[in-house]
C-alpha cells in the first residue's frame, strides 16, 4: 500500500510527533483503564470484570502493536532521510 499522494515535510513531521505522543500516552491509558474495575461497586460479579480486564488488555495490545508498526516506519524514514544527508556531504 503506497499513500496516493505525496506528504509535505510539515504534515509528515506532525505525524511523527503524533504518534510519539501516542506511544508516550499509552501507558498512562493502560493504569487508567486497568484501575476502572477497582472502582466499581461490590455488587458487580468478579467475572465481569475478568472479562473487562482481558478485553482492555487485548485492546491495549493490538494499540502497542499498530504504534510500533508506526514507530518503526517513523525510524526507516528518518534514517533514510538522515543517510541521504549525510551522502550530500561527501559529494
């Protein structure tokens, strides 16, 4: 899959810190969501919130995962970036 138009460096710089914030924000939504069933009220049954628990976990799996995709994009691209600098220099 190729994007059907160029991006400007502005627009492609925007997403890179996007998704940085992205990643850096996750954890923080991980303890949040994690400590929802601490907060319910006694009366609930314990095996809903196993069921939570796990659902919040696969969920915060498949994110790690796409944001790692993203992320690695993010360093080929600025490596590549970076290499073709650095060939400018030695011509």
């Amino acid at each position: 899959m190729s994007d059907p138009e160029p991006i400007s460096p502005s627009e492609a710089s925007t997403r890179q810190r996007r998704v940085i914030d992205a990643a850096n924000l996750l954890p923080l939504l991980a303890i949040v969501l994690m400590v929802i069933p601490i907060l319910w009220a006694t009366g609930r049954a314990t095996s809903s919130a196993l069921v939570y628990v796990f659902s919040v976990w696969m969920v915060l799996i498949g994110l790690s995962g796409v944001l790692s995709r993203s992320l690695s994009r993010i360093a080929r691209s600025s490596e590549r970036s970076r290499d073709g600098r650095q060939a400018e220099r030695k011509t």
